[in-house]
C-alpha cells in the first residue's frame, strides 16, 4: 500500500519510522510518503492561507497549492485524465468529516493506495475537496467531536489504524480479530504474569485451561465492559 500525505509540517510523520509501521516500510510493505504542501507554491513568502471571503476569524488554506500538489500526486489515469475509481482515495481529516470507524479502516486497508491532506488554520477552501471529488473518491473523516489544530494528529491516527489491517503488517493476524470494535463490542480484559501482583489476583477462569469456558467468560466481559463504557454499541433491547 501507498500513502501520500500533503501537509505544511512533513517532519511530523518521522514517527511512521518506528514500530510495527516502521517495520512495514522497511520491508516494503508500505511505501508511505510525506509532502510539504510549501513546495506546490510560487512566491518567496511560499504563502498557503489567506484571508476568508464573508469575514470571520482565522485563515483559510488557499486552493492554488493543494489543487497543484493533488495534480501532481494524483496524476492522469489510463485515458489520460485522473479517474476517480482507479486512482487513490483522498482523505480529508476534519471535524466537520463522518466519524472515523474500525470499519472505515478495514475498508481503507484494502485500498492499494491513499492521499491525506491535512489542513490547518481554519480548514482548506472547501473548493478543493470539491475539485478533489471530480477526479478521485474523497472521504472526509473525523477523529471525534473536538477540534485539533490541524489534520496531522487525526491523520496519523488513521494511518496506524489502517495500515495495522494490512496483510503482514501485524504479525500475528490472529491477535487482530479479538480488538475492540471488531465485531462491535469492546475488548475483554487481558492480563500475563504474575499471577498475583500488588494483591490482585488473574481471575480463576483463565488458569482452568478449558478453553471454551474461557472464551465464554471473554464474551460475557465484552459485553459488560460495552455496556457499562460504550452503551451506545449494543443493540436496543426489545
């Protein structure tokens, strides 16, 4: 998988060098590639933002840049115009985006290839996102209901939640079956050696070695933590 991703701060994505994702990139698995959105500009003052049209505080991210850096990132497709449905998917992280969710990720990690624009100030021309949807698919997510300064931290989030789906990414697939919101309840609780430590006891079921018990007693803990944590998950009782 390919991402690219256009931002004013590429040396915030260093961070993608370490870990499981650090490990991808080395071996080949994912080709991510950070792009100062600066270099698509052509005055000495490499100017991104501006004043908003109507008034109101803050600034706006110009179009000129972002709509020569999708250009330029996007390319032409195999009729030599970009197609939407072949080309990659642009994300557009935002407060004002659809919830992001384990199944968006899941439904991203399958993409061979995806384009991140993170703004900043007061958000991208809304003219861009525009033009972004006639020559690829365009998702506008959202980490949650609050505001960040920009779309780097939202977007770097999602990297990590998509590319952990990717095949060979995590080590053990296994391990990604059993998370939270994998089958829309919350995870049950974990625990490793000691088995006793500062008083507390790992509960009994787990040292029993009979499997299926253990795995009920996993259930019932996921539901009791997404009850009592994340309501919201369950269906309504009749």
């Amino acid at each position: 998988m390919r991402i690219d991703v256009v931002t004013i701060f590429p040396e915030f994505f260093a961070v993608l060098d370490v870990s499981l994702i650090g490990k991808a990139r080395e071996s080949g698995l994912l080709d991510v590639r950070a792009h100062d959105l600066r270099d698509w500009t052509h005055d000495r003052h490499r100017t991104v933002d501006d004043t908003p049209y109507g008034g109101g505080a803050g600034m706006i991210m110009r179009p000129e840049p972002w709509g020569e850096a999708l250009d330029a990132l996007i390319g032409p497709g195999p009729q030599g115009e970009p197609d939407p449905l072949t080309g990659p998917v642009v994300v557009f992280p935002t407060p004002a985006g659809e919830p992001f969710t384990q199944a968006i990720a899941r439904d991203l990690a399958e993409e061979p290839r995806l384009l991140f624009a993170c703004g900043r100030y007061e958000g991208i021309d809304q003219r861009v996102v525009d033009y972004a949807g006639s020559i690829a698919r365009v998702r506008e997510l959202s980490l949650g209901d609050y505001v960040l300064n920009g779309g780097e931290v939202a977007a770097m989030a999602m990297i990590e939640a998509i590319a952990r789906l990717v095949p060979g990414v995590v080590g053990n697939p296994e391990s990604l079956e059993v998370e939270s919101h994998e089958d829309g309840l919350l995870e049950a609780p974990s625990y490793t050696k000691p088995q006793v430590w500062r008083g507390l006891p790992v509960p009994e079921i787990l040292l029993s070695g009979h499997h299926a018990r253990i795995e009920a007693w996993r259930h019932e803990q996921r539901l009791a933590r997404t009850r009592r944590v994340r309501p919201d998950l369950l269906p309504p009782s009749g």
